[in-house]
C-alpha cells in the first residue's frame, strides 16, 4: 500500500501514481498533464505512455477525469474555449501541443470513435472516402474505391453493405453505424484510434462484434477506450488505468489491476464498494 497519500473526499489518493507508467517503444508518452476548464482542475498532473500495438483501457467512477485525458490525446479539448492543457503529449516523440502541430493531420494520426455512432449524412461509401479526399491519400477513383473497400473489411462491415454503398449511413443499425463509424477513422491510416465508451449505447450483440473487431485491430493499431464495463475492460484490453478524481491511481496489466490491485482505490472500484 502507498505511504504518501492525499485525502481527497475521505479518500486516500497517491500522490505517485502506481504501477508502470513507462513501457518500451511507446507510441505516445504523456507527462505532467494538468487540464483546466476555468478555474476546475479535472486532470492532475497524469503521466503515462502507451504502447505500440496494444489495447490500453481507462476506467474509473464518473467524472473522473478518464474522457478528459483521451481527449487531450488528440486535442480535442482544443473546441472547448475555457479549456487549459499544460504538460507534454508526444507521438513518436513529437509534441503534440507544439504551436507549429497541424491538428488536422493530427486527428489523422491520432483518430477518435466516439460513445454514440456519428456517422455523417452521406452515404456509406462517402462517409468513409471523405477523410481520404481531404487528405489527399488516393491519387484516383480505382484508389479511393479500394480504400474504402478495405476500411470496410477491416471494421468487419464489407460483407454486409457492399451491396448498398451509395445508401445514407444514417439507415444502418446501432452497431453497424459504430463500426462504419470505426471504418472512417482507419480510411486515413491513423497510428492509434481512440474510443470513448464505443459500445455504452449498442445492445449485447452489436457489442460483441465491436469487441471482436478491437481483438483483429490491435495488430496494426494502437486503441485507448474508456468504458464504464470492468467486464469490457478485462476483455479486451492489454493494460488498465484506473483514475479517481483526475488523478491517475494506478496502472498495469490488465490482469494484475484486477485481480491484485495495488491500491485501496482500485480494490474498491474493482469490488463495487464505490463507484
């Protein structure tokens, strides 16, 4: 058990976080990230890298702190007007708050896949050839078509709208719209694609599918998800963090967080006595 701690709401909080931050060969790294929307403080001072081909799950209560950190890792917070990010975020050991960063291609590298499926009011071959038109990545129709064609496999969708391509996106099931939704973050070849509760509003089923599509992508992308399912996050993730009041507690593997947490918090989370 950590000796320095915080109380924060009755609450022992480690002022270090616990477990591994470091892993070899990161794809991104954070350090000393700090986020505030005025005057609130919602992250305090979080440092963690991410790995290179790897699941890494955030969990913890509501209001955490968990979305707001996704968020600063392609930011996004960058919309919210009264919203401060300070620290350092890198990919592949470059700044991403650097002034000279073009946050458009950015968000390609660094794509996101949010809690309800968004896809745009165009039809399912447009919705996902749009990120490759703006950034100029086919040089022809053959080469667009085959983009999108691809992305579809990859997000396990092909088979089931091949025939209906030029239909809206908006006609498709929960699930489907998820995964088309998937599809267009991968058209744009990012490194790593971050979900932020992918499968809260999808039924069991569609749910399962979304999973099996994170097990098959993992091989050539880095994913972050938030969710809210321990469940979820023991399924499919390599690592887990568990934050608590925008700081980051602890973090490790999957396996060892859960079944022998090194902090109080955690066990707590972990066993429903709070949360």
């Amino acid at each position: 058990m950590v000796q320095n701690t915080n109380q924060v709401e009755g609450r022992a909080v480690p002022e270090k976080t616990l477990g591994e931050i470091q892993v070899d060969n990161p794809r991104m790294s954070a350090r000393n990230v700090n986020v505030f929307y005025g005057e609130k403080q919602a992250i305090d001072n979080i440092s963690l890298d991410i790995g290179m081909s790897q699941v890494i799950s955030f969990i913890g209560p509501s209001g955490c702190g968990k979305s707001t950190f996704l968020r600063c890792l392609n930011r996004m917070n960058d919309t919210i007007d009264i919203c401060k990010v300070d620290g350092e975020i890198k990919i592949d050991h470059q700044n991403i708050y650097d002034p000279a960063i073009d946050v458009v291609s950015l968000r390609a590298r660094v794509g996101m896949v949010f809690q309800k499926p968004n896809p745009f009011p165009k039809s399912i071959f447009d919705n996902i050839a749009y990120g490759p038109r703006i950034h100029g990545l086919a040089a022809s129709k053959v080469e667009l078509d085959q983009i999108v064609e691809s992305s579809l496999q990859r997000a396990g969708l092909w088979e089931e709208v091949k025939d209906r391509l030029d239909q809206p996106g908006t006609g498709l099931s929960g699930g489907q719209q998820q995964r088309l939704c998937i599809a267009r973050a991968i058209a744009v070849s990012p490194e790593v694609i971050l979900m932020d509760e992918p499968c809260s509003a999808l039924d069991p089923i569609a749910t399962a599918k979304v999973e099996e599509l994170i097990h098959e992508l993992r091989e050539q992308y880095t994913i972050v998800i938030v969710t809210h399912s321990m469940q979820q996050a023991a399924r499919i993730s390599d690592r887990t963090a568990y934050f608590h009041l925008g700081k980051l507690v602890e973090v490790g593997d999957t396996k060892q967080v859960f079944t022998n947490p090194r902090h109080e918090l955690t066990q707590d989370y972990i066993t429903g006595r709070f949360g």
